[in-house]
C-alpha cells in the first residue's frame, strides 16, 4: 500500500475497476435476481461518488477494455503442433499445454483436449490428461 504525500493512501487500480464496475458506489440499488436495473432504486446511503463520475470512469474502463491485448503467462514449446488419435474418432485432436502444479508427479508441462464445436467425444477427453515427457 502506497501513502501520498498529505497522509492519503494511494487507490489500487484493481479497486478503482471494482467502483466502476458496482453501481452501490454511486448509491444505486442494483440486482439481477430481482430485476432491478441501475439508476432506478436509490440506496439509504451517502455514495462515494457522484453518478456522473461513476458513468465517466465506467465509460473510460469500457473503452480501455475494447483495446486491451491479453498476454499470456507462459508461452509452450509445443502450442498449436500437437495431435492425438483418440479411439472412435475420425480426426486427430489438438491438445494444449497446461502449466506444472504441485499435485502433478514428476513435474512438466501437461498436454491436454481442446474441445472442438463439432468433436462431442472430445469434450469427454477434456478432462483427460496426456503428459508428455
């Protein structure tokens, strides 16, 4: 946690997406279960920030998002050159890799299904493994 210079503590950028992404921090009463739409049920408390404020930094998030590239964290050896024959199927099937986990003996990159739109015994094998070693 950062502190500023007049003693105030520094907003986390996760924090501020969370604000303007909930409606409560404008005072408005939102729920999808209820079917309460924003802006149409005022909450019985002081909001932290004014609805106009709210809608400007939603606004500058939404178009932030439109442009945003998402960089993977691990780039594998492999990606996009493995196939597998799986019984009853007529295609080979891509696997993709998997990152190692603490649980998985011997350590490795663990290769697994992609499930295909059209492949239904694929999405059966998804949640099988095929380590490579």
């Amino acid at each position: 946690m950062q502190v500023k210079a007049n003693g105030n503590r520094k907003a986390n950028k996760n924090t501020l997406s969370d604000i303007f992404h909930n409606w409560f921090y404008a005072g408005w009463v939102v729920s999808d279960k209820a079917e309460i739409p924003p802006k149409t049920v005022r909450g019985q408390w002081q909001p932290i920030i004014s609805t106009e404020e709210f809608e400007q930094g939603f606004d500058i998030l939404a178009r932030r998002s439109r442009h945003r590239v998402v960089k993977r964290k691990y780039d594998y050896l492999l990606k996009g050159m493995i196939y597998v024959e799986l019984p009853n199927e007529t295609k080979t099937v891509k696997l993709t890799g998997s990152a190692s986990n603490t649980h998985r003996p011997g350590g490795g990159t663990a290769y697994y299904c992609v499930p295909a739109v059209t492949s239904t015994s694929c999405a059966v094998s998804s949640t099988s493994r095929y380590p490579l070693s």
